[in-house]
C-alpha cells in the first residue's frame, strides 16, 4: 500500500521498496502523474550515492521539488473536458471536482447530448448548406484536452447537469473568490440560443431552454450568463441569477418568468454578443466565457457578479477581464441598484447546470485565480517514485 504524505493537500507520493533505515537508494525518478495525462510529468532524478536519513527526509525532498509545479492546479477546484470513450454525454463522469454522472438531453432528437473528439468535426452541416461548423474542440489561446459535447444534427433545445463535490461548494466562503469559465460555440446556424452555464441548487427539467431555469419545478437559484430571457437576448452573454424560481438580470427581475418580455430586454451596452464567426469566415468560432463570483462582497453583504466573454484572439488576463468591466459596468453586479443585486446562499449551490439551443460546450473550469480557470488542465496529482 503506498504511503501518503499529509504536507501538500491533495497529493499522494508512492514508497513501495524504500527502506526507512539510512542507506543508499539507487537511482530515483521523481515523477507527477496528473489526471486527464496518460504520461507522467518528470520533475527530477536523484543519484543512487546520495544518502538519506530516512524516508520522511526523502519524502520532503521529493515535496518541495514537486510544489512549484502544482501551484497553479492546486487552485484548480473543477476541471471537465470531456475526456471520455465514447460518443454520448449522458452517464459519464470523473472529471476533477464532479460528483456522479451526467444527465443530459437533446430535445430535437430525444436523445443524451453527443459527445465529438478534440481535433475533429463534429459533422453537423449548417442548414441550406453542405458547409459543416467548423468547431473542433481547440481554441488558440487556451489549453485544451479531451473532446466536447452538445448538439446532435437534428437536434433543438439541450439542457445537461453534473453535481459537484461538496469540498468544492465548501470553497464558496464569505470573502472568497470564485472564478469560472467554459467555451461554447454556435452549432447550427438557425435558431440558435448561447449556453447558458448556471452554478446552482438544482438541474432544469429536460427540454427547456436557458430562460426557464429558475421559473419551473421547485424554482433554483444560482448564477448565470445569459442565453435569455428575454427573446432577443438568447444570443447575449452577460450576468444574471436566479433567486427561488425567479429570475433576474442587470434590469432586475422578469415578472412572470416571461420569454418574450422586451421591456426587460438586457441593453447591448451590458452584455456581449455570442460570436459565430471565426476571422475568415468559417463558422463556429469559440467564446470563452469567464464568470468572477465574489461571495458576500458587497457592501450589505450581497454576492457580486462579473461576467466577461473573450475570443481566441484575444490576450487571457485578469487585466484585460477587469477593462471589460471597466468598459461597461453593468457587466457587475456591483453597479446595478441595491434592488436588483443578488444576495443568495452559495452554501447550497452544488449543480453544473447548461441549458440553451444548438450549441456545443467544451473546457469547463471553477478556480479560485483567474490564471487558473483559463489556463489549468488537472488537480492534484500523484508523484511516482520510479526506482
């Protein structure tokens, strides 16, 4: 059985065969075996002539040359890229930071959302045309794994959820930060709404769009980005939340949960439109949607919301994040009236949900630093003493 050392959470190190008595070990490659990589990362090697006091004295040095390179995972709190054998969503799970399995499905075909290969097209052909969507699971400015998931040809309205772990929803702590982001892209080009991402207390019944999450069943509350409502919002990325089965956005709530309520339109100047197109043309490009949760921040205590959207084009920063806010506003919740501002118990949120129409979804992060939630691939790891 191999022997785990407490001093850096969320690491095992493997120890069969070494002797706890002082002698000399033969050579040692010290290795970092992180999820979703089938090859180990190697960190150092150390001589057979060096001689240790015991096995905890190795054990630390092994540690402290290991640290550096899990700084950034350990921030990492969710990590899915669809990185599955098969071609369905529905019944999968594993990934870092989920709980179960998950739930999905394409109302358009009555069947679990599909699940494509990172590199390769997903098949689907835009109507009218013999021109496929052109999204393939990469993204230039960040690092990807995996496959992605969503949309069946002949599909329509496509909803999913994973629960997460509860050490995760306990990361949620008054004070703290949350960050999450995930990459959607057009599908199809007709009737198309954005992924509407919610982190929450409960799933959305199958076949409903984005809008509708807080309005049915037993009423959820979370946290959002967009997809509607209202109607003509159902392309927009922008923050929203959902308190007790209402739901609400930068104008404030929506009376009767209603779709086509133009009077509570979200304005363009508070949001972003979901981009379609690559820069040559091509159609399916990736928007990177990023979401800062700051949790009972506001000054009586309310949560704050930020959502910024970025292209494969543009630079990753925490910098360029903060600009958009800058830029407009109402893009956080700290800048809507008192009001409208959300003041929710994170302590219950423990559900991935997505809801929208023809769209695929790939790269889905929750970290407690901006670097981490774009740039992040795996969690804790294993380090493998190969002698």
């Amino acid at each position: 059985m191999p022997s785990r050392s407490p001093a850096l959470r969320g690491v095992g190190w493997t120890s069969e065969g070494l002797s706890t008595q002082k002698s000399e070990y033969p050579y040692i490659s010290i290795c970092l075996k992180m999820p979703f990589s089938s090859l180990p990362i190697f960190l150092a090697c150390v001589s057979r002539t060096v001689s240790f006091p015991s096995t905890a004295f190795l054990a630390g040095y092994i540690l402290s040359v290991a640290a550096i390179s899990l700084t950034a995972s350990a921030e990492l709190l969710v990590y899915e890229p669809f990185d599955y054998q098969t071609t369905t969503l529905t019944g999968q799970g594993g990934a870092l930071g989920t709980a179960g399995i998950w739930n999905s499905n394409d109302s358009g075909v009555s069947a679990s959302w599909a699940l494509y290969l990172e590199g390769a097209l997903s098949g689907v052909v835009l109507s009218d045309t013999n021109v496929p969507s052109a999204f393939n699971g990469t993204v230039v400015n960040m690092p990807t794994s995996g496959g992605f998931v969503g949309f069946n040809q002949g599909g329509y309205m496509l909803n999913a959820d994973i629960a997460i772990l509860p050490s995760v929803t306990a990361s949620f702590q008054s004070g703290s930060t949350t960050w999450i982001s995930y990459v959607s892209a057009w599908a199809w080009n007709l009737n198309a709404e954005h992924a509407n991402f919610v982190l929450g207390t409960i799933p959305a019944p199958p076949s409903f769009r984005g809008d509708n999450y807080g309005g049915i069943g037993s009423g959820g509350s979370g946290f959002g980005t967009g997809g509607g409502p209202t109607r003509n919002n159902r392309t927009d990325i922008y923050p929203m939340f959902y308190d007790a089965g209402q739901y609400s956005n930068v104008k404030g709530a929506i009376p009767d949960n209603s779709y086509r309520e133009s009077a509570f339109e979200v304005p363009s100047a508070d949001g972003f439109n979901w981009v379609r197109l690559y820069p040559n043309g091509d159609f399916g490009a990736p928007n990177i949607v990023v979401m800062k949760l700051e949790w009972d921040a506001d000054s009586n205590g309310e949560d704050i919301i930020s959502v910024g959207r970025f292209l494969e084009n543009d630079t990753l920063s925490e910098a360029a994040f903060n600009a958009m806010i800058t830029a407009q506003t109402n893009l956080c919740s700290l800048s809507w009236s008192v009001a409208n501002k959300p003041d929710l118990d994170q302590s219950q949120f423990d559900t991935i949900t997505f809801l929208g129409v023809k769209f695929f979804v790939d790269e889905i992060r929750i970290a407690t630093t901006f670097d981490s939630v774009v740039s992040s691939t795996g969690g804790a790891g294993t380090l493998l003493i190969v002698k």
